[in-house]
C-alpha cells in the first residue's frame, strides 16, 4: 500500500475533500495549503459543475513537509492513486521519468506567455500547465511608510535608530529604493522594543524554520551580495562574504527583536498572520500571499494599506527567486484520457481566470491578465518582476536541488537559532551540497 493510499483510507481526510455527488474518477494531488489550494478548490468546483461524472476530479492533499519526497517515491513505485500530480520546475528532471508528456492545445498557447509554459518543460517536452508563477515581494504597510516619508519626528528618530543599530545614519526612502540596510533600518525603526512611538509590535516577520522553502524567501538576500552555490568550475561557493552577510541580516533582526520570537518555527501561513494582522510593517513572503492579505474580510487590518515592490537590492543588484508549479500527468495514471480532458481545460483563459480570482498566482498573458488586474495587481507585477529580476542559483534545477535546499534549512536555521556557530552552519552546508552536487 503506497503512502497516499493509507492516507486516503482515513475517513476524516476524505471528509476534507469537499467532494459531492457522484464519486470523481480523475484524482488530482494538489499543492496544500495557502491559495494555491484555495484556487484549485475553485476551479475543480467549477469543472465539476459542467463535465460528466465520469470526468469529474477530485482533489487530494497532504502535509507540505516531504510532499516532494513523498510525491517522488509513490510516482516511482508506480502509485495509480492519482492521476493528475503536482509539478515544480526544481523538481521535473526527477520526475519526468515517472510522468506523461502532454501536447498543449492553442488555447493554453495564448492563455500563457511562452517563457511561462517553458516552466514545465523539461528536455524539450512539455510536462504540465502552469498554475502559478512563484517569486518574492517586499511587502509594506504604505499608509505607516508614507507617513515615515513626511513626518518630520519618525524621519528623526529613524536616523538615530539607523545610527545605533547599523552604525551609520540613514534617511528613510522609498520602498522601492531599499537596500538590504534600508530595509532593516525600516524594521529597527517600526519595532515597539526598539521605539515605543512605533505603530506596530515588529517592523518584519521572518520565516526562520527548518523548511526548504524559507530557504527560497531568504536567498535573494544572498543572491543580491553576490552568493551562488557554485561557480563556473562546479566548485561549492557558500562560504563566501556574501553568505555571511545574507545570514548575519536575520540573525541580527531576529536577535534585535524585529521578528517575533518564535519566528524559528513559521512558515508561509504563519508569517502571513502575524503581517496581516497588522503586527508588522514589512515582510519578505511569495507573491502568493497578496490574494488574501488585501482581502478586507480575511484581513481587515491591512487590507487596502500594502505596497509591494521586487526585494532590496544589494552590492550586486536586485534580485527574486522565481521557479513555477503545475499539474501533469502520472505515467501510471488508469484514466488519463480524463486528466487529459481536465489539463486541457484547465489551460483555458476562463479557467484561469476563475484560479486567479480565488487567490492562485498564475503568470498570464497581457489580455488575460487584463480581466483580472483591478482585484489582482500583482499578477501584473508578477511578470514584470520575473523578467527583471528573476534568477536560478547554479544547480538550482539540479537533481538533488531539493536536498540541498533541506540541507541548508538545517544548517543556517539551526545558526539563526544560536544552536551553530557561522563557520560550522556554512562548513557543515558546503560539505553536504559538494557531495549532493558532484557530478
């Protein structure tokens, strides 16, 4: 028995699935949680309601630790409990084998833009259709930083705040100026421990746990310094100045109380809450997030007062992690003439439409886009961005990509938490990535 298999006799998951009316023949494993979930829930609902019994889907989840782990071992042990799956442009090269190649139909080739649909190819096949471009805002309370921009008192105090904790006086900019100092001199100042006249109880909340993903959110920081894993010998590059400096930015806000305490143990989910509940000025989080944050009945506290703009720059530029997620086809799959009819469909303009407006991310074309711009203005930036800023690690789409993301969780966390020293969390990262990555 495969590992979804167990899962899905547990009669309480199933009950989850929000599933009714005749029992669905296509299975699709999705991304849990967040909006990305949010937006495959509504587009299926919207499937369902036109196609057969015999094509409706339903849908499956399980927990975001190991899902790419989990999700490799039943593809390659030939699991048949789903039929459409999950897909990550990190991840095709290990799951190519265990999934079918798919022909687009015209109507995704003018839903998407051709670098988008590219996300999902792997060895000139296409794989998938893309649900969501993935990247990172800089994420601001605009009506607190307008009034740092005017008020005579804060610009003050914002100096002498800059001056203290960074060692040099810093006039207060706009977000889309930042460096990384500029930013954390922006996170000292809206910190209640740090000035009592402060707004807010953080200036930022940090994803600080030992998960893969956090380790995307933070490498930009690195990236802008210059880091990379490798070099163009394929030698390990991590204990570089730039690293140092990337890690020493959030241990110190983490250290200097910008963040809550407990930060080391938050994710996605938890970092939205604690910004969109007005707690913090500023956040580093995926593009993602925006659907709900400036949602006025899910967040009532920021809504309508958030700015985005691309990540601080640093020495070396500016710059955002980028990959892609969608769904393909399991090679093993007993109806893919169904999952084919669902992918077909779902690569359609109004399908996407109905994704993006129920909080998915997807990366549109320009007349696309255009219908759902006025509720979803990231979707806009989010090409934008991607074009300008948008940057792979070297061996980011490596076999073993993930693990090396896990590694580094567990190493530069475990420093982040005063449990490692610097030189040992980057020995102990450049160490296993040599090993992970050799050719």
């Amino acid at each position: 028995m495969t590992r979804l298999k167990t899962l899905l006799t547990s009669a309480a998951l199933f009950a989850t699935l929000g599933i009714t009316g005749a029992m669905a023949e296509v299975t699709v494993l999705g991304w849990p949680g967040g909006p990305e979930e949010a937006g495959l829930r509504k587009a299926a609902d919207a499937y369902n309601a036109t196609a057969t019994d015999a094509d409706k889907v339903k849908l499956i989840f399980f927990n975001r630790d190991g899902f790419f782990d989990k999700l490799a071992a039943d593809l390659a042990a030939g699991s048949t409990d789903f039929d459409v799956n999950l897909l990550a442009t990190y991840a095709l090269g290990r799951y190519a084998p265990f999934m079918d190649p798919i022909s687009l139909p015209d109507a995704s080739k003018t839903t998407f833009p051709e670098k988008v649909l590219a996300t999902m190819q792997y060895d000139g096949k296409q794989y998938g259709i893309p649900t969501d471009l993935s990247l990172h805002f800089m994420y601001y309370r605009s009506d607190l930083i307008e009034k740092l921009l005017s008020d005579a008192d804060w610009k003050a105090k914002y100096g002498e705040i800059s001056e203290k904790y960074l060692g040099k006086k810093l006039d207060p900019k706009d977000p889309d100026a930042w460096t990384w100092d500029d930013w954390m001199a922006t996170a000292l100042f809206f910190t209640k421990s740090i000035n009592s006249d402060s707004p807010t109880r953080y200036g930022t909340v940090l994803q600080m746990k030992n998960l893969l993903f956090n380790m995307m959110v933070w490498q930009s920081t690195a990236r802008a310094q210059g880091g990379d894993w490798m070099n163009d010998k394929g030698e390990i590059i991590v204990d570089s100045p730039a690293y140092r400096t990337a890690l020493d930015i959030y241990k110190k806000l983490y250290d200097e109380g910008t963040s809550p305490k407990d930060s080391t143990t938050y994710e996605f989910a938890e970092a939205n809450a604690a910004f969109g509940a007005g707690q913090a000025a500023t956040m580093v989080q995926w593009n993602a997030a925006f659907g709900d944050l400036d949602n006025k009945e899910k967040t009532p506290a920021v809504a309508g007062k958030i700015g985005t703009v691309a990540p601080p720059a640093g020495p070396e530029g500016r710059f955002t992690h980028i990959h892609g997620l969608g769904l393909g086809i399991n090679k093993a799959s007993k109806n893919k003439e169904g999952a084919v009819k669902f992918l077909n469909w779902l690569g359609t303009a109004d399908a996407m439409e109905i994704y993006a407006r129920a909080g998915g991310s997807p990366a549109l074309s320009d007349p696309v886009v255009a219908k759902v711009s006025a509720e979803r203005p990231d979707l806009v930036k989010l090409g934008q961005f991607a074009g300008a800023y948008g940057f792979v690690m070297h061996g980011g789409t490596a076999a073993k990509a993930l693990q090396v993301y896990e590694l580094q969780a567990k190493e530069f966390t475990a420093y982040w938490a005063g449990d490692k020293s610097l030189d040992d969390a980057l020995a102990a990262a450049k160490a296993g990535m040599a090993e992970l990555l050799k050719p």
